[in-house]
C-alpha cells in the first residue's frame, strides 16, 4: 500500500479571491492553477477567527476559539492539548514545519513535528531564518520589511529573490522533500508570512504588476460597514487614495505570485520523486485581507474580503471538483487524520471530516465578551453580532453590501441564526484583555512593530552626531 502522505501549503492574509483557476483573471498564480485543476475546491471555508494567533491555534486543535480561549494574537493560551500534527509524528510520520506558525503555544519549539526551520514574523536569536541573515546579510534589518508607519506602503524587498524569507521557506521545504524517505508517510507543512503586509517582493518580482487593474469594491454605503471593519487601517483616516489602494494591490498580488513560484518547487519535486499521486494537498491560509474593500485594509473583520479563506484540498483517487457547502480550518485535524488512518474522538473537535461529511453551519470569532464580534455562517448567508454596536448584521449576497438583519429579524431563518450564535457566545471561555495591555490606534495605523532584538546592532551603524528614532528591546513577544 502506498503511503499516505500529507503536504500543507499555508499563506498568511491570501484572499480567498487571489488563486487565477478560481476566477482571478489579473493575478499570475500558474502553481496554484495546476493544483485546483487536480483538486477540490471548497469555495465557502470561513476562519475560525479573521486574526494570526488564534486561527492558527484552531487549525492546530480543532477548537474555535470560543474553545482554546485566544481571540486577538492574545499572549495568553488557554488550549492545553498537544495538536494533530503531534498526532501525525506519533503514527510515524516523517514530519516537518518550515515558516511561520506564530504560534504563542509553543513559538519556537518543535510543536509536535520531528524537524522545525522556524521564521516567524519579527527577528529574535531564537529563529532560524533571523540567524541566517545574521551569518549572511548582517546589514539588514528589516527583512520583512519596514514596519509601524510603513505597514501599507508598497515597498522592495531589502532582500534579494533567492535570500528573500519567501525563497527560504521553498529552499527548506525542497531540501526535505529531497531527502525524506517516499517509502514512509511524509507530512510537510510549508507556511509563508506573505502575503502579509508590508507586501514587499524581491526585485525583479515588485514588477509583475503595474497596471491599474480591477477597483477595490467600495459600495456607495461602506460608512455604515465602518464598525465591523479595524479603525487601525482605516483608508480614509490613512489617507490612503483609490490610486494608493490600486498600487497596494499590485505589491500583495507580486508577493502572491512570487509564493505561487515556490510552491511550484515543491509541488516539482513530489512529482519527480514520484510522491505527488499519493500526496493530500491541502492550500489555505489563517485569513483574508480587506486589500481596500470597504475603503479598508488589513484583517480583523467578519466581512468576506477577510473571513473567507482558500480551501483547495487534493486527496488522492479523488476527482477534481468544487464544494460551496460551508466549511472550516478547525475541519483540517479530523479531515486529515481520518485521510491519515488515525483513530480519535470526534467530541475532541470542533470540525468534521471533510472526506465524509459536511457542516450546516461554522463560527467565526475576533475578540470575546462585551466588545467581541461572532459569527454564524452557512453556505447561503451569514449572521454577525457586534459587541461593540449591539448590533446583529445579516447578508445573503457576498460580497456583502446590505444589512438585511432588520428585515429578517423575525424570520424563522434568522431567529433559528440567533439562537445557535447566542449559544456559541455563551460557550465561550475568553479572558478579556485588560485595558492597560490593548494597543492604542496610531496615526500611522499601527503600533511600533519594528524588530528590536539587533537593535544594538541597529543603532551602532548611524555615526556619531545623528540620532535614530529606535524603540528600546522589549522582553514580550514580538509580532502580536
């Protein structure tokens, strides 16, 4: 019997809308293409949560976050479990993780694989990919990027093609492939930071799309849309214009398509080591990005732009398809170890196995208690409830542009809504995070995000009678 082989390739803020087989006639994403023309494409996945930390954190355990308890990149984690890819390694799979995971359960350690190549979002001495660029290219700080007042800016890479962090994560992930045995199970896990922003691809890659394309989608009434949107960034308090917005898109769809080129590296060497027909791959990502709908950037929203995710998922002896049942990335630890032949308790998970049955309904969480935002979602509509407001949203077209909820309110459909959504509200085992610890809005848009562990290093390079306007190191995590 074949292997079962297992291979996730995980993108942080990829639209939903950003694969070219799945409608986008703009982007250049040939990689992704040849994958959805051998797979299933789930066109209805909604995010556990619209945010890094705890979306993660549900595709790890399964739970949403009203279960594992972290709603907004919180430094705390309430889930205690061990996570499916532990399971996998358990069962004898050769298993690997390569890129970021920005994971506070365990941030740099092994998390259940076998083998770890850590590059998470900031630079510490405890990361893989911070001390690469410190044996080779230690004049360079920001290699994610200018952060803080430069966060949506379109910016070149400092770095160039083949040190870039998005190179990096293809060169570790070939070199495993190349070296793991095809014989046993083999599960990967490739996840790269872009497109998160700064969206800044190498040179000559920043080129590939300079053109004014298709407008961002902004409804003559996106104000009334403005509560369920980040105020962080914010395009009319930004000053961010419809050209700005139009110059951004083009850096994010350069950083998608040079990710798109490393995923066809791997994808090339499970096919020339015969590893691809017995492979499951599955291409997702922890949540969209508004990419100036709704005169808005970033995340953080229960709106389509940022809650709905790729799902493209190739199981082997399966033809190729389309679902528009709804789903979800806590589905991805039973689907894949249901795939995998691994026995568990399905009371364990919040998700279900994709391969053999379906959801009526998914949630979605950003915050908790008073001022959190939940949602309900299905296949057909959606209704979210805004702690902030007290206010109910409910859509039936997407993308969306009208609140219906005051008219259905009395619907046998939206009242049946209400009452599954108040109950998962009710589940929900979140710790509110103290004021003193909430980060305030900058007139950037952001807090300072620079990396501060070199910062030593940083300021030694400015001579004498110039001043650099460097944040002290901090001992909390960085990137949250």
């Amino acid at each position: 019997m074949a292997p079962k082989h297992i291979l996730i390739l995980f993108c942080d803020q990829l639209r939903a809308d950003c694969i070219g087989a799945c409608g986008n006639e703009e982007i250049q994403t040939p990689a992704m293409d040849s994958l959805v023309a051998d797979s299933t494409v789930h066109d209805r996945c909604i995010t556990p949560s619209p945010v890094c930390v705890p979306a993660r954190l549900s595709l790890m355990s399964g739970h949403y976050a009203a279960r594992h308890g972290n709603n907004n990149n919180n430094l705390h984690c309430v889930y205690g479990g061990k996570g499916f890819y532990a399971e996998l390694t358990e069962h004898g799979y050769q298993s690997c993780c390569v890129g970021k995971m920005h994971n506070v359960w365990d941030l740099y350690g092994p998390m259940g694989f076998s083998e770890r190549h850590t590059q998470e979002e900031l630079s510490s001495f405890d990361d893989d990919y911070t001390n690469y660029i410190c044996a080779n290219y230690p004049y360079v700080f920001d290699y994610n990027g200018q952060r803080s007042e430069m966060y949506y800016m379109p910016q070149v890479s400092q770095m160039p093609a083949e040190a870039h962090p998005t190179q990096w994560v293809g060169d570790r992930c070939v070199e495993f492939l190349e070296k793991c045995d095809p014989e046993k199970p083999v599960f990967l896990f490739g996840s790269f930071i872009h497109p998160h922003p700064p969206f800044c691809p190498p040179a000559p890659w920043n080129k590939l799309y300079r053109r004014e394309g298709k407008a961002p989608f902004v409804p003559e009434n996106y104000k009334e849309f403005k509560p369920l949107l980040t105020k962080n960034f914010d395009c009319d308090r930004l000053g961010i214009s419809e050209i700005d917005a139009l110059k951004l898109k083009n850096s994010y769809y350069a950083c998608v398509s040079f990710v798109d080129y490393q995923m066809g590296r791997i994808l090339q060497v499970l096919k020339d080591r015969g590893m691809y027909e017995d492979t499951l791959i599955l291409l997702t990502s922890d949540h969209g990005e508004a990419l100036g709908d709704y005169r808005n950037m970033g995340k953080r929203t229960m709106l389509d732009t940022a809650a709905r995710v790729p799902f493209v998922m190739k199981v082997p002896g399966q033809s190729a398809g389309q679902r528009s049942d709804v789903c979800s990335l806590v589905d991805v630890a039973p689907t894949l170890l249901s795939y995998a032949g691994i026995g568990y308790d399905p009371a364990e998970y919040d998700g279900v196995d994709l391969l053999s049955d379906t959801h009526e309904e998914v949630y979605s969480q950003y915050a908790g208690g008073a001022k959190g935002c939940y949602m309900i979602a299905t296949a057909t509509d959606k209704l979210v409830y805004n702690g902030a407001e007290e206010k109910y949203y409910y859509f039936t077209e997407f993308p969306e542009h009208t609140n219906r909820y005051e008219e259905c309110r009395d619907t046998a459909r939206v009242a049946m809504l209400r009452e599954k959504l108040a109950a998962h509200m009710a589940s929900d085992v979140h710790e509110d995070v103290p004021a003193e610890k909430r980060k305030k809005i900058n007139p950037f848009g952001v807090g300072r995000l620079d990396h501060r562990v070199r910062h030593d290093e940083e300021l030694a390079r400015i001579p004498a009678g110039y001043k650099i306007d460097l944040e002290l190191p901090s001992k909390e995590p960085d990137g949250f």
